[in-house]
C-alpha cells in the first residue's frame, strides 16, 4: 500500500512536505512514520441505477488520515480524476490545516471517481445515499464529519444527513458540514474558503506595503472558492484583471466585474464569452503581472515550467496543493513572492466547518456577521503564528506552516503513547 500510494504523484508530493518538514522538527523514525501514513484507507463500490435504466459501478473512497485529537474532518469530491492516492494526499493537508488552525480535528477526505457535469439530480442522489450508507459504519459526529468539495455542494450534504438520519432513527445535524440553514447549517459556510484566502491575500499586501485600492488580482477557477475570494478581493477595492474556469481564461486590464460575471456564469455555464473582457491562453494567465495570483482550483498548476515566469507579489493559495516541490524551490530562491501556503490560505472552510459542528452540537445559530468576524479573528492568529516562526527559524512561510502543524499532531501523538 504504501508504493502503491506513493506512486500517485499528489501524495508523493505531499509525502515528500511532509519529509522535509520532519527533518527539521528531528522526529524519531517511530513518530514520524505514525504521523505520516493514515490511519484508515477506505475503498467501496456504488452501484446506482442511471436514468436510462443501466446500471453503473463507481469507486468511492473516504481517507481518515488521523483520530488523535478529534474526529477526522475533511469534503467530500465528485470529479473524474478521483483516486485513493489523491484523496489520501488531501486528508493529509487537511489534518495539517486543522492542527495549524488549532481545531480538534484530524484530517479526511472522501470522493467517488465520477463527472458530476453529465448527472442528473436523480443519479447525483442515488449515488449519494448509496455512498452514505456504505460509509455509515466509518462516520459519525466524533468520528468523520464531511463536506462539500469539488463537483459537491450543500445538496449533496442534504442527502447524506437525511440518508444517516434514516439509518438512526432521528436527526444528526453534525455529521456533515455546508449543510443548507434549513437543515442546521451554518451563515457563512458557503463563501468561507473564498472569504478566507481574500482576507489573508489583503493582509499579505498590508505587510508588504501595497494599498488595495491600486492593486490587481488573477483568480484561476471560479467555483466557489475562486468566486467568493474574487468577490471580496473586488469589495476590498482590488481590481480582478483576470479569471479562468473549466471552460477557459479572460483578461481585462481595466478589472472585470465580477458580479456581471457571475450572472454570466449563471446564463451560460462558464466565463467564456463575457463581453467584459478578453479571451487568453489560460497557461499565459497564470503568467501575467498582478499584485494578488490566487490559485483556486486543481493541485499542481505552479509547476517547474511556469514558476520563473511569475509576476505576482503574493501567491494565495486557495486550492490544495497547488504548487509543486520543484516550484516551491524556485520561488523560494527568487525570494520576491510573498507565499500564503494552502494549509493556511484556504482554512476558511474547515474553520467555519468546525463553528457549524460546535453549533449542532449546542443546537444553537450564530449570525453570519458572528460568524466572518470569528474566522478573521483564528485566521488573524494564525497568519502571525505563521509569519513570526518563519522569521524566528528563517524559514519559506509553507514549511513554516507546515512545522507549526506536524510539530502540534507528533506531540499529540507522543503524549496519547501508542496502544500495544
């Protein structure tokens, strides 16, 4: 297992992090090896009926990367290039998000190996009830907690509270996240990773000395979390001079506005077309001069290739794994990209994720203004815990961050012991 996982490129990416990060801490070999691999991989078959009447078999995955301070926390992904190595890899980072943000969680992560775009609603629910129910014995409120994720939104977390709650005879609001508010979910849950990564993208500009009202921004993906970042970034008073989706990049040097976009997005099902701006190469987007490069969508995007090219001050990125080991290291030897690495730009979700579960398990509501005013406040904490270990260790902020995290889940280990 453990070759076979570290032949899928994104685990070994995060395996060789995680590598390098335990050198410095100096972890024993035994602690090391028990904080790097998961504690559960699980794999399942689930079969649905398509509309046609055929029948398919999907692949479902669910990866619980650690129990030892909490219930593992982590979303759950539809997309076609899901496979056990990735989600392994991402209930990885997303057990060091959480130590970083210093929520009682683990890591986890989940996905079905499917092209959600070519679904109906029927099929999208029949998958999802029957991938529930397989998972049932490996989830729970202080178990595993999911939510949404790529290809998967607060329906899908309709789905599976309802199909748990059939199974236990009454309602379970925790056990998932980015519910809908009718089903106990949280405001502010849908635009919180977007939210996050523009707070910090702003923050970051605050330290280096750039006034927002003069600075630029590329967003590459406009999901929900390229949206919603693209949105505040834009209220904040920075222009948005480019985006890219699945369907293609457009560039404006005069700022695009984004919630013509969107309505456009709505209409048309991509930003292809928007008569506000112009169509460009989606690989010379992620090149062109701004203040703010936010990566919001799939891993691996800054790469060997590209990394010498970039224009940006700031890379923020809100998606998992963006930038390979190879570009890290000529970033950090340009020395002039302010780096907000993933583990930390993107914890809006999982730490408003975390303010929804506490309010199931109070069954009590906090307003959205309660709500964003608590994530800037944790994200605020960490992005100075962040900062002054990087400069105290003279550290690159992504290993810095990824030291507070592994440092904070090896000492959790070391205290718990291990169990005969």
């Amino acid at each position: 297992m453990r070759d076979e996982l570290l032949r899928n490129p994104v685990f070994a990416m995060a395996a060789t992090q995680f590598d390098g990060v335990a050198d410095f801490l100096g972890l024993d070999d035994a602690l090391r090896e028990r904080c790097k691999w998961p504690k559960r991989l699980i794999t399942v078959t689930v079969p649905i009926r398509h509309d046609d009447g055929s029948t398919r078999v999907y692949f479902g995955h669910r990866v619980q990367h650690h129990l030892t301070r909490g219930p593992v926390k982590g979303g759950l992904r539809y997309h076609p290039r899901v496979d056990l190595g990735e989600v392994a890899a991402l209930a990885m980072w997303m057990n060091w998000k959480c130590a970083l943000m210093d929520l009682p969680y683990g890591g986890g992560k989940g996905g079905i190996a499917c092209d959600p775009r070519t679904m109906s609603q029927g099929e999208l629910e029949r998958m999802t009830r029957r991938y529930t129910m397989e998972m049932i014995p490996f989830i729970g409120e202080e178990i595993d907690v999911m939510a949404p994720d790529m290809g998967t939104n607060e329906q899908t977390m309709a789905w599976m509270v309802d199909t748990y709650a059939t199974h236990a005879g009454h309602l379970v609001p925790g056990i998932v996240t980015g519910k809908p508010i009718g089903l106990q979910g949280s405001a502010g849950r849908i635009q919180a990773t977007g939210h996050g990564a523009a707070f910090l993208a702003c923050r970051a500009l605050n330290k280096l000395g750039i006034p927002l009202n003069s600075a630029t921004a590329i967003v590459q993906g406009f999901g929900n979390v390229g949206s919603h970042a693209a949105y505040d970034l834009s209220n904040s008073g920075v222009k948005i001079t480019g985006i890219s989706d699945v369907s293609g990049a457009i560039w404006n040097a005069g700022g695009i506005d984004t919630r013509k976009l969107r309505d456009h997005v709505a209409a048309h099902g991509g930003i292809t077309g928007f008569p506000g701006a112009e169509p460009i190469d989606p690989a010379r987007l992620l090149c062109q001069p701004c203040d703010i490069l936010l990566p919001a969508a799939t891993d691996m995007v800054i790469n060997a290739a590209n990394a010498p090219h970039l224009q940006c001050k700031v890379l923020a990125e809100g998606a998992n794994g963006p930038t390979t080991p190879e570009a890290d290291a000529i970033i950090n030897a340009r020395g002039d990209i302010f780096v907000i690495p993933d583990i930390l730009c993107n914890a809006g979700g999982v730490t408003v994720s975390y303010f929804e579960w506490v309010q199931n398990l109070q069954r009590f509501q906090w307003s959205e203004r309660e709500v964003l005013t608590k994530l800037d406040t944790m994200l605020e904490g960490a992005f100075a815990r962040v900062l002054a270990f990087a400069e105290r260790h003279k550290l690159p902020q992504r290993t810095a961050a990824q030291a507070l995290a592994i440092k904070t889940v090896a000492d959790a280990k070391a205290q718990r012991g291990m169990f005969p």
